[in-house]
C-alpha cells in the first residue's frame, strides 16, 4: 500500500465519520424542537449549495469537518450565520438545557455505537487510547506521526474494512467527547450544568477557554500535518 493510498483510505474514513456524526446531531436537533438553518460539510469557501426543507445544506472547499447550525434568537449578520428561529419552531436556546445536552451528546453516541457494534469490547480500548495519541502528538510530532500512521497503515493491509471503518469511529467519537468549548463534550457539560445550576451557557464570556481550545486543537493538529509531511516526502 503506498501513502497514497493510505491518506485516502483515511480521509475516507473521517468523511464518512463527518457525515455521519452532523446529520445524525441535525436530526437530533429537528426532533428535540428546533429548526435547522444549515449543515455544512467541511470548512472555506462554498462550493456548492442548496435549500432543502430541513435548512440550507452547503458543501464547502475543505471538507475535513462539518457543522450544523440550528435556529437562533441572535441574529448577527446579514449572512445568516445566527438565523432567527423558524416561525413554527423555538430557537435552539429556548430548548430545554436536558434536550440541548442530548442533541450535542448524538453525534457521539452514533459514532460510538456504530464502532460498538462492529468491535464490541474492543471500542473501549479504541476510544481510551484516542486522548493519549492527540496529546502524545505534542511531545514528538515527526515520530508519533509516523507510527501512528504506520499502525494504521498494517491495520488497513490486516483487518476487513468495516473494522478499520469502526477503529476511527471510535476514535473520532472520543476526539469530539474532549470537554471545551468547540467540541460536543463542552456543549454537553455546559449544558448540563445550566440544567443543575440555571447557569444559561454563554461563550462570549468564555473566550480564554475557547482561546484554549483552539491552541490545543489547533496546535495538535498543526504538528500532526508536519509529522504526516515528514513521513510522507522523508
């Protein structure tokens, strides 16, 4: 197997995992109360675009990520990034903060159970193992990299795609279980908080932590590329 092809067996593998992890939340999200103003595939500039009855449904130049937004009391700017809540349906925040928490804790879950139901027992080791590869990343980029890469690559070559398929659901549900601002795990602690507290969550008062998010996110991310590109080309 060349790296080719072992990148795109992977970026397969997140596509799927994308797919499945924001239109699974969209339809949690449509069947919690609230309307959906648009599900987005992947990050940059849109390439394509279309209305659908559920919302605007958009797929974008870089898709290695994905977002559903839902309907929203704010309404900030002329884009319709924060869209005013749908005539028959109440704005996400007018949700009950339970019902806020399991729409941001199905993506997960559907990951999660996906890769159960494939690996069994073996998912937990999957998800449990994720934390320490992302954060393992910092310590030695080029080489962590590399071995990852190479594990994935004996993985692919040794074990029945729907398995592989399973490895990074699983993986990929415990990267999004991460608890900060930006990720559902965030989303559901906030939440749930708010329920036991009558705390309403609100990250425009939480910008060291999404500051924080980003450069650990950001960062991993940034050096996981540099290790990919040193084991690619060296």
């Amino acid at each position: 197997m060349s790296q080719w092809d072992l990148i795109a067996d992977i970026y397969g593998i997140i596509l799927i995992a994308i797919c499945l992890h924001i239109f699974t939340m969209a339809i949690a999200g449509w069947l919690a109360g609230t309307g959906i103003a648009e599900i987005a595939i992947g990050i940059g500039p849109k390439v394509i675009g279309a209305n659908t009855s559920l919302g605007r449904l958009q797929i974008r130049l870089f898709p290695i990520y994905g977002s559903v937004r839902f309907h929203s009391q704010e309404h900030t700017d002329a884009h319709g990034f924060h869209p005013a809540p749908a005539p028959s349906r109440p704005a996400f925040e007018e949700l009950h903060p339970l019902k806020r928490a399991l729409v941001a804790a199905s993506g997960i879950v559907i990951l999660a159970l996906c890769a159960g139901l494939i690996l069994r027992t073996e998912v937990i080791s999957a998800m449990t193992a994720m934390w320490g590869q992302f954060f393992g990343i910092w310590f030695a980029p080029a080489t962590h990299a590399a071995a990852m890469l190479e594990a994935m690559k004996e993985t692919i070559a040794t074990r029945p795609y729907l398995e592989v398929l399973a490895l990074g659901l699983a993986k990929l549900a415990s990267l999004n279980a991460i608890p900060l601002p930006l990720f559902n795990g965030g989303d559901v602690i906030a939440n749930l908080i708010a329920w036991w507290t009558g705390w309403t969550p609100n990250y425009d008062k939480l910008q060291s932590l999404l500051w924080l998010t980003f450069i650990i996110f950001g960062g991993a991310l940034l050096l996981w590329i540099y290790g990919v590109f040193v084991w690619f080309f060296f």
